[in-house]
C-alpha cells in the first residue's frame, strides 16, 4: 500500500492526523494507534456495512468490539438514534477509555461523535468517512450534531476526533448523485479561499467525475488542510470559521422549503453559492465574471444552479432570517469579492435578497 497523503488538524494537544488514501480501511496498524482503550463501538448503517464494515471488524482483532448498524438516513439522526448507541456502549460495558468509530457519511459521523462528547462527557472517536460530502467536511473539524422535529443540528456539541481515516475507494460505490453533491462542497472550497484550486477543479473536472483515485484524493487532501487551517484558528466559530458557510445560507432556505429530501445538501448548496455570488455582484462587491465562473463549474459538476419553480422568494427570505448566523435581526451572509475570496458582510439589505432570488427562479437550470 503506498503512503496515503496526510493533514494534520492542529489543536495543540488534540491535534489529529487525517489520513487519505485507496484501501486505508485494511490498514489496521495505522489508524488503530488513534483509538483509547479496550472497547470499541463500531456505528455504521445498513447501507454501508454490508459493504465495509467487515474490513473495519478485522482490524480490532484482540479488543472487546460491538457494531451498531442503524437504519440510513437523515431522519434517522436523531435522539433516539443517539439513545441506541448509548445502550450499545452501556451493552459493552464501556467505560472512559472506549472509542467509537463512526463508518458512513456525514449523518453517522455527525450521531457518532455527538455520542461520543456525550457518553460519560467525552469519550474517543474515529472518524471513517464514506461519503465525499463527509470526507471533505463534515469528518472534520468536530462539530457533531442530532436533528430535531423542530430544526436540523439543533442539538450538539464540537468535539474533535481523533483521527480521519479516509479510505477513498470507499467512493467507488457512492451513488453518482451523492458524488455530484460532494464536489458542490469541493468546489466551496475553492470559491471561499483558494483561487489556484479553483482552476484546478475546472482542469481536472473529467478526471474527478471519473473518479479517478488521484484526482479524488489530490482534491480530498486540499479541502482537508483547508479546513484544518481554519478550525486550528477559530474551532468554534468565533470568526473566520463561518467562512466555510458559503452559500449555506441560502441553501439550508432552500432545503426547508422544498421540503428535505428533494434536493441533497450539496445540491442546494450549489445553488445557494451561486446566489451568493450573484448577490456580491448585485451589490458591487465582486465581478459579474466570477460568478459566471463558478456558474459554469457547477454545471459542469451536473449540479443545479437555479432555484427549482415553484418557490416562493419572499418565503426563502423568511427562512434565511431564521439562520443560526444572523445577529440581533440583521441578515449576515458569507458574500464574496470574487472566486477565493469569501467574506462576512453582516447586515445585507432585504430588498437586494429579494430581486437576487427572484432572478435566481428564472436562471438557466
Ligand atoms: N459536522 C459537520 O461539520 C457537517 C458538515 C456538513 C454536513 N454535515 C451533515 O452531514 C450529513 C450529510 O452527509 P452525507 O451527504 O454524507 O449524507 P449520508 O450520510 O446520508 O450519506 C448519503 C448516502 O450515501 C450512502 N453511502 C455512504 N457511503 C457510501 C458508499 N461508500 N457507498 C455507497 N453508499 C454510501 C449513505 O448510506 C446515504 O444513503 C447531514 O446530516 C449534514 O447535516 C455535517
């Protein structure tokens, strides 16, 4: 097995390695350094396991190991998904010392650790993220969460891993529509701080969507140590952290109203940047060219780039008001002066919003 490419988040004395690279799952000796004690508890779903969990279990060879496999989906995140993992622990009769390994997407890794800061306040966890959407963001940085019926992550806590073990050929079974969706979350990475790798994806788009291993991984390890600068400098979102919510905004308006599950995360986020965008352009903050680009990169991803019909612009406003990220009533959004450059304007104007998403409704889809 050749050296996988490797990022470290740097938290000082909770600093851990990401590790990226084809068939990391059977490489035991490396990622079992990350784990605490004699238990494990392995979280999975019914989705993924069938198809790695195996490789996992044989690696914990000599531990008192237990699995967990939940039914898949985002309705499943929840309380009592959370309630389950606990009986599982208590079931192993794990104490301080146990770790969980979260194996899936970004819905089992955000449970797990949300378990994981709970259960006898803090234990482990490992992160063996399955998706490209989990591998590029939600596996890192620690922020853990359950849904509620009342909101989305509205219940959580930032707790980092231990280590990101991620095994890229893990990809080669990820439905299409769920890779589009992790390379909208590339491509943000690109947009909100880093011009080169913007270009780059525009040059290696083939190759991405081909799933080539070295394009992937390349790509994984760009957005990894990006974000891994920027949760070393702000873990819990004080600043510069919110940066990474790039057209999430208007996204997570998006996925409210039309209801979860018409459109993945990562496609409403597509569409959320590039209203972002054409807003900065609106407002004489960045040029009409960025935005074309960053257009064109979406679509060639396959990804949608106009509000789907049918949705009301004034009721997407009422629900961007609703975000976590506004202060004392006042609209901050993440804009952008041009591709690499996202910033936090904290008090955008409502009428501006408005005419964005009205033409928004009517772009090239
Ligand atoms: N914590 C964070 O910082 C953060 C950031 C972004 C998103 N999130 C959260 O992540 C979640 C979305 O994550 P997601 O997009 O990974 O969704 P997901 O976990 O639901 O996975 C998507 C689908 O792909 C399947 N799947 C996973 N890996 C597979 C594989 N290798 N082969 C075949 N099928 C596979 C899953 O079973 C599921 O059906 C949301 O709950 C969101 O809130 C968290």
């Amino acid at each position: 097995m050749s050296e996988p490419l490797n990022v470290t988040v740097e938290l000082g004395a909770r600093s851990y390695p990401i590790w990226i690279g084809p068939g990391l799952l059977d490489d035991a000796p490396r990622w079992r350094s990350a784990l605490r004690g004699r238990h494990v508890l392995v979280v999975s779903n019914d989705v993924v396991a069938p198809l790695y969990l195996q490789r996992v279990v044989s690696g914990l060879e000599g531990l008192a190991v237990s699995t967990l496999i939940l039914p898949d989906g985002e309705a499943h995140k929840t309380l009592d998904s959370a309630a389950r993992v606990f009986a599982a622990l208590a079931g192993l009769k794990a104490s301080r010392d146990a770790t969980i390994v979260a194996l899936g997407g970004g819905v089992i890794g955000d449970l797990s650790g949300f378990a994981a800061a709970c259960w006898m306040r803090g234990i482990a966890f490992v992160q063996m993220p399955t998706t490209l959407l989990a591998m590029v963001d939600s596996s890192v940085g620690g922020k853990t969460a359950v849904d509620l019926p009342q909101g989305k992550n509205l219940v959580g806590a930032f707790h980092q891993p231990r280590a990101v073990v991620v095994d890229t050929s893990t990809l080669s079974t990820l439905p299409e529509r769920e890779l589009r969706a992790g390379l909208a979350e590339v491509v943000k990475y690109g947009a909100l701080g880093d011009a080169a790798f913007f270009t780059w994806l525009d040059q290696q788009a083939d190759a991405l969507l081909a799933r080539d291993a070295h394009a992937l991984a390349e790509a994984i390890a760009k957005c990894c140590s990006q974000k891994a600068g920027i949760v070393s400098r702000d873990e819990t979102e004080q600043g510069e952290r919110a940066l990474l919510n790039f057209g999430h905004t208007f996204g997570h308006a998006l996925e409210t109203a039309t209801g979860y599950g018409r459109l993945l995360h990562g496609e409403a986020i597509a569409i959320g940047m590039l209203q972002a965008a054409r807003l900065s352009t609106r407002l004489q903050r960045a040029a009409a060219s960025d935005a074309d680009r960053l257009q064109a990169l979406l679509a060639r991803f396959g990804l949608p780039i106009s509000i789907p019909p049918g949705i009301d612009p004034q009721r997407l406003l009422d629900l961007m008001r609703l975000d976590k990220k506004n202060v004392s009533g006042r609209l901050r959004l993440i804009l952008w002066r041009g591709i690499g450059q996202a910033e936090i304007v904290p008090d955008v104007e409502a009428e501006a919003i408005l005419m964005v998403l009205e033409k928004g409704l009517r772009a090239e889809g």
